[in-house]
C-alpha cells in the first residue's frame, strides 16, 4: 500500500505569539512554587503584592513575542534605503536592545544600517516600533512625567515603581521632565483655536449668546537658584516672579469654564509676546472681553495691547488692600481707620469713583508717606472705574480665577519646603503643568515622541 504524506501547515503569526506566551505563562508559573512549600500560606495582600512584583516576567514575555512577530519583516531586515539621500544600504550587524516597559521588560533585535555618504546611522525597527532611545519606553515616561508634576520627583519615582513594578530612578524622573517640556512651547501647549470655539458654543445658552471671556493676569513668586555643579557652591538664591494669565468663560450660572492658562518666569516683554501670540488665537468674535488685573502697568499695558476692545476691570480686592495702606498712612492703626476704608468701599460700590477720588484730592496728609499713598491711590482710582456697571453687565471684579491658578500651577509644585529651582526647569515644570491644566498634555508627549523618530516618514525599507 502507498502512503499519502501529508505536509504539516505553518504556523501563522498568532499561533506562533500563542505559543511564545504560553512558554512565558510556564516559567511564570513554576517560579510559584515557593509559595506552597511555606508553612503558612501567604495573605491575599501578600499574594497580591508577589503578582505585582513578578508579572512583568510573563507580561513582558508576553509583550515580546508580539513585537517579534508583529515585526518579523523589520527583524531579518538585510537591506534599506538612506533616509538622507536614498542609497541602497546594507545591514551592518545585528543589535540587541533592552527596554522596560509598564508590562516588563523586553529584549529587541534591531538591524542597523549606517550611510557613509550622509553619516547617518540608524535602526529601521526603531522607528516603526517607535522605540525610545532610553531604557524606559515612552508608555513609563508618560505615567512618570504626571506624577512628578504634583509631586517631588523622588515620591514620583517610588509610586511609579510601587504601582507598576517598573523600578524608576529620581534622575530620569528630572531628565524625561526636560527633555519633553523642550517640546511644550506655547504653540503646544495652548489649545487649538477650534477647541477654544468649541469651548465657547459649550457655554452658550442661546446660538446668538455672547458669554464673558476674562482675560486676567498676576505675577506670583518662585524661588530659584543659579545654575552650577552638583558639587558646586550655588551662590545665594532669589525670588523672581512668575507672570501668568488665564483665560476663562463665565457662564450663565456663574460657573468658571477653564480655556487656557500660561506662566513663565520671565519679563513684562516675554509676558506680553506670549500673550499676543494667545489673543491672535482666540475667537474673539463670539465672546465679551473683560480684562482683570492688579494695577501693575506691566500687565495693563499687555491686555489693552493684545485686547483693546476689552472692558479693563481693576480687582476689587487689590484695591482694598490700597485703601488699607492710605489709611494706614493717614490714620494709623485707629477705628477712624477702619470707618474711612468701609465708607470709601461703599462709595466704590456704588460706582461713586469719582466722589472717592474728589475726597482724596481735598484730604490733608499727616505725613509725607501719607501724602505719596494718597497719590499713588488717585492714580490708581482714575485708571480704573466702575464696579457698579461690571456688576450690571455680569463682569468679574475679583481675581479669584487667576489667583487659584498662580496656586495651582505655579505655588502647589514650585513653593514646597526646601525647593530651589533653576529657571529653565523651573520655566519647564511650569509648562508642562500648565499643559495638564489646559488639558493639552497628551498632544505635548506626541510632538515630543515626534521629535525622536524625524526619520519615521522618510524610511522606505525592503526586505
């Protein structure tokens, strides 16, 4: 009798990752076996915490297997083309690669190829896979970099590694922070104009409604240090001021819609360039612009530049704390004090600025610091007027907005206990807590991810 042989099918690509897992899944398995040898079975958290601490074995085998598979082509790669002028290249050797991952840690065969002509040199697998150039991957810098926002980059570092089982150091914490916010400039960082528009249609109670856009803007203060060595004296720190606006809507309701906020520490000019290159941004077209500010003419000069078509509204508060200060000056610490301050808000109030001002040009200072306080407040009263009207037409005369900002953005992370800070990382933590607030952090990590792989788009790669 003849017999009919038959040729076994090979396997697909699946069935070949299934069977790399399952080899994964095994090795996982047996190295469970010490725990039943103990006298006393381990507690559930125990259990759990041993998962935690041994998964990234069978998930990071896992993880492999697919990227091989997936990138089988990549692999046995032989030849590509010059991503600077074309030419035809061979692979030079063969290079293994260690990455660690949020599921474990993986091990890469990547071919490199390298142009003479160009000099350029260059893993083909690398930029398919997107493969960071560091040890920790782009997925442990992303959950890396939001925890050391709100936290000191050492804390981050342990809870990335507590929770994940992906040990972490606190100096790629400090390192992955600055190498994306060189990406988060302003352009990036700020939301695009369509999603500020869809912002503003969100807000409206009726197609034709105009909602309150506030523009506000304040300085807050950072300590930093000069840049030296780590085993160099530093010399003496300094406090220097943050300047920051926010831009919010104002609903119906009352209720604060965020849009975008921005701080740096830099000058009035930066300040007003960077403002400048937000209000050519805004619709503008569909809102009411209410300028809120302090009184410092740094800031007043920005807004009315970038927004001379807004409603500048002096902060009710600051100009408490002004008339606080004249009669202090005038009266000292004395109930005629306290009565003159409390008649003169009324009369603010009432949108009666011109009866207040008269009063301060007919008072006769005690003293000659008196005398300066009274002036610089009619100054300040002439350049600023009518609460009762912003009251009428629903405008903000407080800057609660842009003071919980300044609190959040800048003072929850820069102002902790014993931190110095040297002003390009202080400017870069700046940027990429502004990018969480403005909800904008994912597309800063893509740009940066970008940013590593510029060759993506040019390679032409043959088997």
């Amino acid at each position: 009798m003849g017999c009919a042989c038959r040729t076994l099918p090979e396997s697909t690509p699946l069935e070949e990752v299934r069977r790399m897992a399952h080899d994964a899944l095994d090795q996982w398995i047996d190295n469970l076996a010490p725990l039943f040898e103990q006298e006393k079975p381990p507690t559930l958290m125990e259990l759990s915490a041993h998962m935690t601490g041994t998964r990234g074995a069978f998930l990071g085998g896992c993880l492999e297997a697919l990227t091989q598979e997936l990138y089988r082509h990549h692999r046995h790669q032989r030849h590509a083309d010059c991503p600077g002028c074309g030419k035809r290249l061979n692979a030079k050797r063969v290079d293994r690669k260690t990455a660690s991952t949020l599921q474990g840690k993986i091990s890469v065969e990547r071919p490199y190829f390298y142009c003479r002509d160009c000099h350029i040199g260059y893993h083909p697998l690398d930029e398919a896979l997107a493969l960071a150039q560091e040890v920790h991957q782009y997925d442990v810098q992303e959950k890396v970099l939001k925890l050391a926002t709100e936290m000191p980059y050492a804390r981050a570092a342990e809870l990335v590694s507590e929770l994940t089982g992906t040990p972490v150091s606190n100096r790629h914490n400090h390192d992955a922070l600055n190498r994306v916010a060189d990406v988060a400039d302003l352009e990036t960082v700020i939301p695009h104009r369509q999603e500020m528009s869809r912002r503003i249609e969100a807000v409206k109670s009726a197609p034709r409604d105009r909602p309150i856009l506030v523009v506000a803007a304040d300085g807050a203060h950072a300590p930093t240090r000069p840049k030296a060595g780590r085993k160099r004296k530093r010399g003496p720190g300094r406090w220097r001021e943050v300047k920051g606006f926010r831009l919010y809507l104002v609903g119906e309701d009352e209720r604060i819609v965020r849009l975008a906020s921005w701080h740096q520490i830099q000058d009035a000019e930066c300040f007003s360039e960077d403002l400048k290159q937000v209000a050519q941004r805004l619709p503008i077209e569909g809102v009411r612009i209410a300028l809120l500010g302090d009184g410092s003419s740094w800031l007043w000069n920005a807004m009315t530049a970038c927004f001379p078509q807004g409603r500048a509204v002096l902060d009710y508060y600051h100009c408490v704390e002004h008339l606080h200060t004249v009669a202090k000056a005038q009266y000292g610490e004395t109930l005629e004090a306290q009565q003159w301050v409390e008649a003169t808000l009324a009369r603010l109030s009432a949108d009666n600025t011109s009866q207040v001002i008269g009063g301060l040009r007919r008072m006769s200072p005690r003293s000659d610091v008196a005398g300066e306080e009274i002036g610089k407040l009619i100054t300040y009263l002439d350049n600023n007027r009518g609460y009762d009207e912003c009251k009428e037409q629903g405008l903000p005369i407080g800057s609660g907005g842009i003071e919980s900002a300044n609190k959040y953005i800048s003072h929850a992370r820069l102002k902790r206990s014993g931190a110095w800070w040297v002003t390009e990382n202080g400017n870069n933590m700046l940027r990429l807590r502004c990018a969480m607030y403005n909800q904008t952090f994912d597309q800063v990590f893509r740009k940066y991810i970008l940013s590593k792989h510029q060759f993506s788009e040019k390679l032409e790669t043959n088997a």
